[in-house]
C-alpha cells in the first residue's frame, strides 16, 4: 500500500518514510459493483484514495421525473475523493458509487489533523494538493455549467452554437483543458 500512495497524487512528492507514517493512519475498504462509499451531504468525515477499481463521482439529477445519479468524474487507482473532510462545511459534494468492485483506503479527517498537527510540512504539502484538487473540481463544474449555459441560449436563439475560436467545448479557446488530478 505504500508504494500506492508514494504514487498518489495527494501524497506526491513526500518521503518514504513520512507515507509510511501516513499508511499506519488509512484503513482499507472494500466495496462492491454499485455500493455507495458516500452520499451527496453526508457528513464528510474520511478522505479517501483509490487502490484499486474504479469509483463513479456522482450528481443526482432529476430526469425525467426519475432521479439518476449522473457520474461526473471517475477516480481509479492513486486518485483522491472525499477532499470535503478536510474543508468546511465538512459535507460531501458529490456521492461515490463503485464502477467496479473497488478497495479504497480510508483516512479519517481527526486522524490526519492529529497527523497534521505534529507534522506541519507535511501537512502544508498535503492541503496543498487538497487545493488543487478543490480547484479542477471548480474548473470541471465552470465547464459543466458554461457547455449548459451555452446550450441554453443557443436553443432560446440568442447565442450561436459555433463561432471563431470555438473548441466544441463550450468554453473559449483559450481556457485550458481540465486535467486529472495533480501529480
């Protein structure tokens, strides 16, 4: 598990040593095909990284007058969720739904601002990349919101659907393409 986590994006960078510190912290999960690891507003108390699978990030919708859980993103092996732990108001803002049979490590938030509390620069390096992560999210939800928005005003004949420097996106061509989790 701990080459794992060297590997993973919210512990990149960090000494071998110091990951090992952090494992003995993690508690691994299973979960089946289709088991909900967290809800959208249930109280965030355990980040989670994943070690193995493939875990559908969820938004439920309203379609059709049947909700659907719509997947946002997907995290796989080394990718972060559940940052909502270690940011007020500590609530989940997506729920997670296992693609596949998945394992997750599970920190739980108290364990790791103990961890923190003892170990500054190692939590400095990790809140860092929790910030990171806050800011693709936005970047992906801005996209979301700007290709709807479009839509929108383009079926209500107001804006044109394709124009000069139009990437198909949504967005304009010089806003940068949304990347996975840092490195």
């Amino acid at each position: 598990m701990e080459d794992l986590l060297g590997r993973a994006g919210l512990f990149n960078g960090l000494r071998s040593e110091d990951i090992s510190r952090i494992v003995a912290i993690g508690r691994p999960h299973h979960l089946e095909q289709g088991e909900y690891l967290f809800f959208l507003g249930d109280s965030a108390d355990r980040l989670f990284v994943v070690a193995e699978g493939k875990v559908e990030l969820c938004f439920p919708m309203a379609v059709e007058k049947v909700v659907k859980d719509i997947t946002i993103e997907v995290a796989g092996p080394g990718q972060t969720m559940g940052w909502s732990a270690l940011v007020k108001p500590y609530r989940f803002t997506l729920s997670a739904r296992a693609a596949v049979a998945s394992h997750v490590v599970a920190f739980g938030r108290q364990d790791l601002l103990r961890f923190f509390a003892a170990e500054p620069e190692i939590g400095y390096a990790v809140l860092t990349r929790i910030s990171e992560l806050v800011g693709i999210r936005l970047l992906k939800v801005q996209a979301l919101w700007a290709r709807e928005l479009q839509r929108s005003l383009a079926g209500e004949g107001i804006l044109q659907t394709k124009g000069p420097g139009d990437t198909g996106s949504g967005l304009p061509a010089n806003v940068p393409p949304l990347t996975k989790e840092p490195k």
